[in-house]
C-alpha cells in the first residue's frame, strides 16, 4: 500500500458535491391530482395483508457493515448500518471518537462507494472514499485531507469478532 500517493481530486469533488446536496433532498409531495384519483379508489379490505416495505441498501452495501481497522495505523472506522435512502450509520475513531458530521453510500465508478465526512478538531472536512474489495475483504480508497491540502490512497482490513 502507498499511503502518501497523491490524487486527483475529481471524485473526491463529485463526492464533496453529493454529499452537499444530499443535505437539501427531499421528496416531493404528491400532487393534487394524484391525490384525488387515489381518493376515489376504494379502500383496500381490513383484512388484507400490509406489502412490507425494503428499506434494506443493496447486498454490496450490506457487506460493508462492520468495524474496520486501516492498515496503517490505529483509526477505525465502524460501519454499523445502511438504508435504501443512501445513508450510513458510521462512527470514527482514532483512537477515541471522532465526529461523523455525514456518511453515505452510491453506485461509483468502482461499484458502490461509501463516503464518510468527518468535521471535528483536527478533522473539519476530511473525507473518505471507499470501496469494498470483496476478494480480500477490505475497504480500499481515498482520504482527503483538506486542511493539508493532501489526498492519499488508504486501505481498511475487517477487525475479527471476539466471542
């Protein structure tokens, strides 16, 4: 692994971008007419079955739960859910906790991609882009650091449970 290898910022913009706007989304609201041809539809029987909603995120994403350790020292980065909607439950640590200020998945270049924005001391605006490996079952990506100014290739190993 090369840890201090420089990038081109490209992606890591497109993910600063996503990750800007995802802030703003919303869904819309159903229009008016919309909402009068489904008021004139009769109601469904009481006793019919409720369809169970997948708020799950794709089996890709689904793989990339868990803690991980990067290989080059001692941050962690615990990946502990993900839903449909694009976001992720994630904590930082190095070694103690670190603030997570926003993480989601998206289908990238690579596949599907998970960007973690970590915004505290020592930290404001540093973001990973990572992809998961699943030969070797590792996170593999970028790290940006802006207060730096650096980018550098990073690599996270899966931390083993413990009984």
């Amino acid at each position: 692994m090369v840890f201090a290898k420089p990038f081109n910022a490209g992606l890591l913009s497109l993910a600063a971008l996503l990750l800007a706007g995802s802030a703003g989304c919303s869904k819309s609201e159903p229009s008016a007419k919309s909402a009068d041809v489904s008021a004139a539809a009769p109601a469904p029987a009481a006793s019919a079955p409720a369809v169970p909603v997948d708020n799950a995120a794709p089996a890709e994403v689904q793989k990339m739960i868990g803690r991980w350790l990067r290989s080059d020292g001692t941050y962690a980065l615990e990946i502990r859910g993900a839903d449909r909607s694009g976001v992720v439950q994630a904590g930082y640590y190095n070694p103690k906790s670190i603030n997570v200020s926003r993480a989601i998945w998206m289908r990238g270049p690579d596949g599907f991609q998970v960007i973690v924005e970590l915004n505290d001391v020592g930290y404001p605006g540093a973001t990973y882009v990572l992809s998961h490996d699943t030969a070797e079952d590792r996170l593999v990506g970028k790290y940006n650091q802006p207060q730096m100014g650096q980018t550098f290739d990073v690599d996270f190993v899966r931390q083993k449970k413990f009984p």
